[in-house]
C-alpha cells in the first residue's frame, strides 16, 4: 500500500512548489498548498518503468508505439467509456501549450475566445498573449456555495461576441464542479448551434468524490466529436507534471490536421522518453494506487471540512465534486486582496493561491491543494485558525 502520510522533503530539488518562494515574492518557511502538484510519491510502477529507463544509459529521439496508444485507449474507455483510434492521439508537452496550440490553430488574430471565469489562469493568458478577444461569461454562485453554468448568458455572448472557441475547464479548476451530462449537452449544443470549436481540460477527470462520475465532453452526443479537442494527461493524476506528456484526442481530421499542422510551426514534434514511459506505466499498473490515493484525498476533504466548521467557520468551504483542489471564501475574515495576503502570507505563514489570479471573479477567494500528507493539512489549519483568531 502507498503510505500518503509519508513527508518527503522536496526543498532543493527544483521543485517550483517548494523551491521558489523568494522569486515569487513570498518569505521563506510558508508551508506551501498552492500550485496544483502532489506532495506524493508516483507509483512504484511509475518509479520502476523511470529507473528501468534511465539504466539503459541512452536518451534518444523518442515516438510511441501502438502499444503506448493502446493503454491510453483502455484507461479511457474503461472508466469513461470514451473510445476511439490510435490516430486520434496527439501527444503535446502539456495541456497548457495544447490550449495555445488550439488558439492559434481555429482562430484569427481578433477573434473572440470564450472562458468561464473563475478558471484556470493560463485560459487568459493563451487567449491574451495570442492577441484574441477574451469573453467572459462568469459562472454564478448559488446559495449554498454551488457554482453553475449560466446558459442564457453563455449564448448571448457566443452569438453577440461571434465566439469562435471555447475552454471548457471539466472537472473545473478552482471550483471543483464535476459538470452533469445535462449540463454538458446544453452547453454543447449551443456550440453546435453557432459553429463554436470546443476545447474541453479535462486534466482532473480522474479526481471526483462519491456521488460523482467525470462525463467526457465528447461522449455526449455523437455531433460534439466534430467540433471538439479533448486534453488529457496523466500528470495530475499520477503526479509527475514535471515530465511534460498530455494526450490531445481530435477525432474530427479536419480539426486534427489544423491542429497538427499548428503543432508544426511551433517546432515541436517528438515527445520526452520519459514522458511516455511514465504514462504508460502509469494507466498500465497504476488503478489500484490511484483508488487507494482518492480514499486519501476524501479523508483529507473530510478534515478540512470539519475543521473549517469547528475552528473557523468564517471561512467558507465550496464543496468540491472533484479534483483536489478547494475554493475557500475569505471575504468576512479578510477585506482586500492585500489584507487576506497578510493573514494567509505574514501571520499564518501558509502559501495559497490567490483568488484574484484566476479572473476578478475570484476577489475574496484562496484556492487550497490538500493533496499533502494529512499532518502538514492539520498544521496548515491550526496556523490559519491562530491567525484567524488573534485578529479578532
């Protein structure tokens, strides 16, 4: 069995999470739950395929065989019933440089790029750095906490604004929505309607709680595989972002040829070796650790939940259906983005991520990673609830 309790130091490993405080601007010492990496070891099967790998002593120009598409197609197919061809599969370094490929392949200079804030940073940027018109249509926050889609404004926008492409974050970062298969056909429709391509990261597919299944935007309806670029990866899931392999399935060719040919001017062309290595071990051996890793992962939530309620009830948890990734509300404990710094940054000395990064949307809002050991979570909290409560 995995022993996710185990502290592993990662200073002094070049590890961004961990190494990189002062060239970010924070001081030294915070215990950081901020960027969305684990702070567990891979599979052993993960691990071995790696050092098997490096022993041959030789790190050459690599290409997957059928084989490696092969575990890529079962893991799919087995636990999202999303089948399709090896031709499908397009490897690129990560989703993030798939999403600036899927810009610059199916739109102009000008043309107006759908995101639904608050999401994932890097969605604004592909979409600003490629000089493309960001729209927003924000999701809303019900009552209870709940984040949904707003339809009415999502189409009126498509149509007003002309939308060529749209980012749907699926399961979403930061909010942690495992969107229905309703939800999914409505919004999709609506793209079909208008002729809007879809890129769907899906990257947190694999992190969903009891009572929740991830639905591939794809398998939805048949229509949806002509306008659709689904981005997968292994590298949450198995916690090695570090060796750059993401899985672009285009099942439509003419998207798929735009799509590569884009990947062609960028001068990329083969992926890492031990990329694909890890990858394949991975979705090959790798369930069994996985499960044992989501059984964590739901402890970790359930402390997190009970010790926001006893401890510090002001800061509100939106309870997440998927990834581990949690959208925490500081609004009646802290008054502005710089004063929730200094409680999180000076007083509690924890690193979160800053809810204004992820659009203005997220003003007021910390996003929390609780994929650590449960006793680094435990002393994280009692930091925060100290300097929740010396502040009064």
């Amino acid at each position: 069995m995995a022993n996710f309790d185990e502290i592993i130091d990662r200073k002094n490993s070049y590890s961004l999470k961990h190494d990189f405080a002062r060239e970010r601007g924070k001081p030294e010492g915070l215990i950081p739950l901020w960027v969305a990496d684990m702070d567990f070891r891979a599979p052993d099967a993960v691990v071995d395929a790696l050092t098997a790998a490096s022993k041959a002593g030789i790190f050459g120009y690599t290409v997957p065989k059928p084989d490696y598409y092969e575990v890529v197609r079962g893991w799919f197919s087995e636990r999202y019933d999303y089948v399709f061809r090896d031709e499908h599969v397009i490897t690129t370094p990560g989703i993030v440089y798939a999403l600036a490929m899927s810009v610059r392949a199916f739109t102009e200079e000008g043309d107006a790029v759908l995101i639904q804030r608050p999401v994932y940073h890097p969605f604004s940027e592909v979409i600003d750095d490629n000089r493309r018109k960001l729209v927003n249509s924000p999701l809303v926050q019900e009552p209870d906490g709940k984040f949904r889609m707003d339809f009415t404004d999502f189409e009126r926008k498509v149509r007003e604004e002309n939308v060529k492409l749209f980012i749907l974050c699926s399961p979403h970062n930061p909010v942690g929505r495992v969107w229905t298969r309703a939800e999914l056909e409505q919004i999709g429709d609506i793209c079909v309607k208008y002729g809007v391509v879809v890129v769907t990261d899906e990257i947190h597919c694999d992190f969903t709680y009891p009572g929740y299944k991830h639905t591939s935007f794809t398998t939805v309806k048949e229509s949806f595989e002509d306008i659709a670029i689904t981005c997968t990866a292994p590298s949450k899931t198995f916690n090695f972002a570090g060796l750059q392999i993401s899985n672009i399935i285009i099942k439509n060719q003419q998207l798929r040829r735009k799509f590569r040919k884009e990947l062609d001017k960028s001068g990329y062309s083969q992926p890492a070796l031990m990329g694909i290595v890890a990858c394949k071990a991975a979705y090959e051996y790798g369930g069994p650790w996985l499960e044992e890793l989501r059984a964590y992962l739901k402890g970790n939530l359930d402390f997190l939940r009970a010790f926001l309620k006893e401890r510090i009830p002001q800061i509100k948890m939106t309870e997440p259906e998927g990834t581990y990734l949690v959208w925490l509300d500081f609004r009646t404990v802290a008054s502005s983005v710089e004063d929730a710094d200094d409680l999180i940054t000076n007083r509690a000395g924890l690193w979160l991520s800053e809810g204004s990064s992820y659009g203005p949307e997220g003003i007021g809002f910390q996003r929390i990673n609780m994929a650590c050991p449960r006793s680094v979570l435990r002393q994280a909290l009692e930091q925060l609830a100290v300097a929740v409560a010396d502040r009064g």
